[in-house]
C-alpha cells in the first residue's frame, strides 16, 4: 500500500496485516480497529515541505475500548527520497489521535528515522527494550 498523508484507514473491526509494505508520511496508519502488523515493511516517504512523519495515529476515544494499533516483527525504514534528508525532517513513531490512544510497537527493527522521544503530542512513552535479544517494546499511551 503506497500513500502519503493516511495511508491505510484501519477503521473498525479486528484487522491482520502480515508481510505488507506500506509507505506513507503524515499518519499513514490510523483509526481505531484492533488491528496487527506482523512482518511489515513499514517505510517512510519524504513528506512535503515543512512536514515531519508520524507513521501510527490512533484514535480509541473510551478507556474501555479493546482497540489499539501493533506493529509486531515489523521494519521501519525510510524511502530512498528520505534517505538524503532524514537528518532535517523529524519522524515519529505515532501521535496520539483521541484521548486514550494506544499503539504499540514490539520486536520490530527501527531505524534512525525516529526522532529519540518516539512519540508526538500529549503521549506517555513507555520503553523497555531487551538489549541481549535485541527486542524493543514500546507501548504509546495518553494519559
């Protein structure tokens, strides 16, 4: 699946996405199904000028909400546009959408595109990362 700004509308409902890839810029992932990404290819463009990138925006507005976005054995990697640039554009890893957010990123290999906070917004980012089995955990919440 290949986009810019919101990508792929994972709606409602519970989703599997296995061995895609998908490219996007400005929350190029979003909505609120509960949905998994299990050996994706999830790969950032170069966003128009004066943009940065946020690959997740997820959107559970009740606290008791079963929703939520995971990434799962997934790569994140930039496009050959970024590439030349990923220094001056920040990327992150997901924005929270509504109040109680939630997207989770685990066992996935992230590159340097990622600006170090991970998140963008009023998020909570909680990070435990496994550096023996180079497994990292992260789990974005609004608090």
């Amino acid at each position: 699946m290949a986009g810019y700004e919101e990508t792929l509308y994972v709606q409602t409902h519970c989703q599997f996405y296995r061995g895609c890839d998908i490219l996007g810029t400005v929350d190029f992932i979003f909505g609120d199904a509960a949905v998994v990404f299990q050996t994706c290819e999830v790969i950032v463009r170069k966003p128009m000028d004066n943009k940065q990138n946020t690959i997740t925006t997820q959107s559970r507005v009740d606290k008791h909400e079963t929703t939520g976005i995971v990434l799962q054995k997934c790569k994140i990697s930039a496009d050959d546009t970024l590439k030349p640039v990923k220094k001056k554009i920040e990327g992150y890893l997901g924005r929270p959408g509504k109040e109680y957010s939630r997207t989770i990123v685990m066992e996935s290999e992230i590159s340097d595109i990622i600006h170090p906070a991970g998140c963008k917004g009023k998020a909570v980012l909680r990070l435990k990362r496994y550096i023996t089995r180079s497994i990292t955990i992260l789990v974005v919440v609004l608090k």
